[in-house]
C-alpha cells in the first residue's frame, strides 16, 4: 500500500511539474512583427504578420501565423508539433509543408521547415529574457529558388 501510494505521488508531482513547464514556455502568447526592426534579404518583406503560440499536448506547440504578403494577399499558416525533432504537417502555406521543432534552451528553438522532403529553411527563434521581444533569425531558400536570409522581430501582444 505505502509503495503504491509513493508511486502515485511521484506520478502526481511528475505530470504536474510538465504541465508547469508547458505553461512556462516564454514561446507561448501572441507576437505582431515589428517590420520597422526586422530585415528581408531578398525582400520584399510581408505587410503584416502575427504568430499565435500555445500549448499542444505534453510537450509541443500550436503555431497558428497569420498577416498579409507582399502582395497583399492574407496568409494562414498552422501546425502543432513537440519539440522533439519529428517532422508535423503543416497546413496553409505554399512554401512549406513540414515542421520539426527542436529546443536549444528555454528561450530558444530550432525550426526545420521542409517542402517535398527537401529542407528549405532553418529558423532560430529566440525569445528575449524579458518575454516581450521574439527574433526569427532564418536562412534558406524560397520558391524561386534564391537563398534568404531574414530576420523577423516580434513584439509579445
């Protein structure tokens, strides 16, 4: 009986101290670019752009991204994935079709978007110490076939 109820205990203090570091993710909120921070290597930069984070399961994120391109055409992108390096589907966007996350530390993530099974960009995303800045550093190569280098920075809404 006295080991049963330790282990039940254990499991308790376990799932609860997941739940806790789920929600204690700095990714998590809303961020809105700030365009006027950010650089587009080739541009032209997007109009608008604001990426919903949240949790998903034990250990993973919902990302929902949504704004305006160039052109003026809205966007929506959205996948849920865990930080554990597997490629997840994602709906919505012309560019990418995969996402696998993995976390460098409790403020940073490593995103790996793939088109067609070809990795076709690499995003750092690191959040601020503070909570209110989020930076997407990313490089890669877009639909034409020419190589970006882009760096978003978003303000936590």
């Amino acid at each position: 009986m006295k080991g049963r109820t330790i282990t039940l205990v254990l499991a308790m203090l376990f799932a609860s101290g997941a739940v806790w570091a789920q929600q204690q993710n700095p990714h998590f909120g809303t961020w809105k670019a700030n365009l006027g921070k950010s650089t587009y290597s080739p541009g032209p930069p997007p109009k608008a752009t604001t990426t919903k984070l949240e949790p998903w399961g034990d250990d993973g994120v919902k990302t929902t991204t949504e704004g305006v391109d160039a052109q003026g055409n809205k966007t929506r992108a959205e996948y849920s994935a865990k930080y554990d390096g597997k490629d997840y589907s994602i709906t919505g966007s012309p560019n990418f079709d995969k996402a696998a996350l993995k976390r460098i530390d409790d403020y940073t993530t490593l995103l790996i978007n793939k088109k067609d099974g070809n990795v076709v960009r690499l995003m750092k995303q690191t959040v601020s110490k503070d909570g209110k800045t989020r930076t997407n550093a990313s490089v890669g190569v877009n639909a034409k076939g020419e190589a970006f280098h882009n760096v978003t920075v978003f303000d936590k809404q």
